[in-house]
C-alpha cells in the first residue's frame, strides 16, 4: 500500500498567530517605556523666557545630562532630589562614560541665583565646561 504525501510542506504548519501577538505586545511595551522615560526625564519647572533661545537638535540631545533647580533651590536629576554632592559624582561618572556630555541646566525663575552657581561651579569642578541653560522661546 502506498503512503500518501501531504499537500502541505512542513514550514507551513508553523504558527505565525503568536508570533504576530508577540511583536505587537513588544511594540506596546517599549512604546510605554519611551514614554515614561521621557516623562520622568525632568522635573516641571516655571523656565525663564528669552527671545534668543534655540531649540536643539535631536541628534544633540543623547549626549545631554540634565539638572533641574526648583524654586527653593533643590537639585533634580531627572525627577530624584539630589544634594551637591551627589550630582557632582553622578556627573563625574557620567563624565568618565561620555566625555562629549553637555549639561543642560533648568532652572525655575524663581531659583535664587546664588545656588545656580553653586551648581555651575560643581559643573566646572567636575570638567562639565559646557552648560546649556535652559529657557522657554518668545515668539
């Protein structure tokens, strides 16, 4: 007697139902993450306005470390409050993995500028030379 052949091939009796199912549930889950990391990227403050601001490149942007100055003159990076200290080891670290970094101050109008400089001269203190001080653009 003889054996019959299948009509189908075996590469296709492969599902491809989960695995469609797992590439959207991953598509779903970094576009969460991206969001959250965005959102927690940087404490809300009240920025000073400057006629002479610029926007930054996007390319410009992963080689930035950012440091926010509330109005009492606490240190953010990102949203955890940090003292002086802190933030100057973090940044000698962030310094040690990538020497192009570039600061990106923001400060609240408010924000005594004695602790401003504090912090710019923590910057200097570390090799952080080049501090971008964030403003909101005037029309």
């Amino acid at each position: 007697m003889a054996r019959r052949r299948s009509s189908q091939s075996p590469e296709e009796d492969f599902p491809m139902t989960p695995m469609i199912d797992m590439v959207f549930l991953l598509l779903v889950f970094f576009m969460t993450v991206s969001t959250l990391a965005q959102a927690d990227r940087a404490k809300k403050l009240d920025l000073p306005e400057s006629a002479e601001s610029d926007v930054p490149d996007a390319e410009d942007l992963p080689n930035r470390g950012t440091i926010s100055l509330d109005a009492e003159g606490v240190i953010y990076l990102g949203m955890e409050p940090v003292t002086l200290e802190n933030m100057r080891a973090t940044m000698k670290t962030s310094l040690a993995a990538n020497p192009e970094l570039r600061i990106h101050l923001r400060a609240d109008q408010a924000t005594p500028y004695l602790t401003i400089k504090k912090v710019l001269k923590a910057c200097a203190e570390v090799g952080a030379y080049e501090v971008i001080y964030a403003t909101y653009q005037m029309d």
